[in-house]
C-alpha cells in the first residue's frame, strides 16, 4: 500500500497528563466485580437494575445513518492507513498525535491492546476514534507486525463506565489487499463495541 503525507493527519499534541494507572484497572475490574456482588441484593430492594445497552459517550452513534457512519469510520481509517508504523511505540506517537488522549499501548502474548481516554472533542461518537485506530493497525500490520488483534478500551470520563473494541488482524490484512473496502473493514469493527456501566451504589440498612 502507498504511504500517504502525514500531513493529512489531524495532529494535536496533547498536554494533558496521564491518569493514573490504578484508575484503569478499577474501571475494568473493579467494576465487574462490583456488579456480582450487587446482583445478590437486588431482590432485597424490589428492582433489578435494567441493563445498560448504550455506549455512554457515544449517543449518537445509535441514531447514525449507515451510509454517515461508514464515512466517519472510512475517513478516520484513511487518515491512518498510510502512515508509517512499524511497532508499538510508533503505533501509540501516531494516535497519540492524531489528537486521541492514549493511557496506554502493551502487547499481552499475541494480542496488541490500547487504552484511551474519550475526550469532549470525540464525544457524539466512539466511531471518530475508532476510525483511526482500525487505520493505524492496518498501518502496523502491513510492515509486518504480528499481532493477531489489537483489543481497545475506551474509558469515558465519567467514573462508572468504560468500553470496549477488538480489531481482528485478518480485517486489517483484509483491507490492506483490497478485498475489504474502508468502510467496510470500519463497520467490522464497529460491531465489536460495546459498554458497561456500573450501576450507582445503593444503601442498604443492616435490618435489611
């Protein structure tokens, strides 16, 4: 695939310093767990807590129409592509200039996996995140970097909730032989978001 100008990309040098690391592992762990526990009271308090099936900081990826969500998928994607990205830390600087706030970047055995932040700037829609992260993996696996899937979390602002997305290797490489167009390779990672909220705490008195 031919290199584009990095030029094109949106860069945004970000000043903002990292969270905490140990807020990360309670929005991914603590929370779960939390919500087992919660699950063994609920009869107590007479309702159950309805799932939540909604990204919370993407209102309006729902309501998106096809053809406008594989364009902010498509665009975020080709901006990405053409890049230069060879390994870990050049996959994590191209984002990171990109304007999109990363925690973290690690490689766990086979499995690339990133952390960001959602800002107020991507805040209608995880899609215009999400865009150029699929086109910097398709970067990276086309210089030959062996991951089989890069795993996304998406930490949202708010204290209770986070997201998640995969990105599976044989898409990219899908992509990058013309067999699977941006759109395309964009809405398949598209149906791999998904989110959690962590209900509010709930007070229960000892007599109870």
């Amino acid at each position: 695939m031919r290199r584009g100008d990095s030029s094109d990309r949106q860069a945004q040098p970000r000043d903002r310093p990292r969270t905490e690391t140990c807020r990360r592992r309670l929005l991914r762990w603590g929370g779960l767990v939390g919500l087992t526990s919660l699950s063994g009271c609920t009869a107590d308090i007479g309702e159950e807590f309805p799932p939540n099936e909604k990204w919370p900081t993407a209102d309006l990826a729902p309501s998106l129409p096809v053809s406008e969500r594989s364009t902010v998928l498509e665009n975020g994607i080709e901006a990405m592509a053409p890049e230069s990205i060879a390994d870990e830390t050049e996959f994590e600087t191209a984002i990171d200039e990109y304007g999109i706030d990363v925690e973290t970047v690690e490689r766990d055995r086979d499995v690339l996996t990133i952390e960001y932040a959602a800002t107020e700037r991507y805040e209608t829609s995880t899609l215009h995140t999400l865009g150029p992260i699929a086109g910097a993996f398709a970067a990276l696996v086309d210089a030959g970097y062996d991951a089989t899937a890069l795993a996304v979390t998406i930490l949202d602002p708010a204290p209770d909730s986070f997201g998640e997305a995969s990105i599976e290797r044989p898409w990219a490489e899908a992509y990058l032989d013309g067999d699977l167009s941006a759109a395309e390779y964009g809405e398949l990672v598209a149906t791999t978001v998904a989110s959690e909220r962590h209900p509010p705490d709930v007070e229960v008195s000892p007599s109870e």
